[in-house]
C-alpha cells in the first residue's frame, strides 16, 4: 500500500512554520518577561490551530496574505538585537 499523499508541499510547510516562528519572535521582542508573553503565544498557536484545516487554496491564500499584513502592521520598531549579532551591542 502506497503511502498517503501530503495535502501541502514541504514548501509550503516550510513558509507557515517561518510564519509562525516569526510572529513568537515578534510578539517576544514586545513583552519583557516570559511569563506575560507566554499568554500571548498561547494566543498565536491558537489562531494557526484555527486556520489548521483550511483546504481551499485560495481561501488559504487570504488567511496567509491577512496573517503576513498583521505581523508587518505589528512589528516592533526596535527588535531585540543578540549582542554578537550584526547590530549588535558588540559592533
């Protein structure tokens, strides 16, 4: 029996997976202590679960391209920079 077909390309796996990493880390920039922002992940985990079992391509398309305007609309001003990173404290 041949295995079951992926209903998304590991491409596209991989951009949702970037997305959500880039908006923790967002949202990680905008609290100082960890237990605060720990609600908020709760809270992005929560809205990618939701929109989990979206099959329509375009309807996908949307949420992708609404969930990308949010996060551009949200980002923080001043990101939090590791200090041996370029624009880091060390340069």
């Amino acid at each position: 029996m041949a295995p079951p077909v992926p209903s998304y390309s590991a491409a596209h796996r991989l951009y949702v997976k970037s997305l959500y990493k880039r908006y923790l880390v967002n949202s990680l920039n905008w609290y100082i202590r960890r237990d605060l922002w720990r609600e908020r992940a709760i809270e992005i985990r929560a809205e990618f679960e939701r929109n989990r079992n979206i099959t329509d391509p375009r309807a996908l398309a949307l949420v992708l391209e609404q969930a990308e305007e949010r996060l551009a609309k949200e980002i923080h001003p001043d990101p939090y920079r590791p200090p041996l990173f370029p624009d880091g404290t060390k340069w």
